[in-house]
C-alpha cells in the first residue's frame, strides 16, 4: 500500500512545482469566444430510401442528396455525411 500513498505524494509535489492548479484557472478565463456566426454542424446519413438527419431533436428524412443540399442552406447548418 506504500505505492499508492507514494504516488499520491509525487503527483502532489509535481502539482505544486508546474503550478497545475494556476493554470487551470487561466486556461478557464482565457478560452477562445465562439464565433456568432459560424453554422452549425449536421450529421447527416444514409438510409434505405434516401438521407436522414436529427435536428434540433427531430428526425427530418430527404429522399435525394440535392435536398439535403438544400435544406442546409435554409436552415444555415453545415452537414457532415457519414456512412457513405
């Protein structure tokens, strides 16, 4: 059980000598803004009769990849196809 307690103690005093808990807290306050007007992202996939995706916690199928195509521009997403 000397292990467990030496290692403890080592992960303590390499804590306290890279100032661990400093730079968490900068880290905190000096994160990148989000960008307002970037779309969001999509995932958009393939099924048996066409495309399928989940918006906003609703199921939206499109029978072509025109449509898909279409939709992203009105409504201002960026799709990412997987499954193709």
């Amino acid at each position: 059980m000397k292990t467990g307690s030496g290692m403890h103690t080592v992960r303590e005093r390499v804590r306290e000598l890279l100032h661990l808990d400093a730079l968490k807290g900068h880290a905190r306050t000096e994160a990148a803004p989000a960008v307002p007007d970037a779309p969001q992202w999509v995932i958009v996939y393939r099924t048996a009769t066409g495309f399928c995706c989940v918006y906003r916690d609703e199921a939206i199928g499109f029978h072509e990849l025109v449509d898909v195509q279409l939709w992203a521009e009105e409504m201002d997403v960026q799709p990412y196809f997987i499954g193709q």
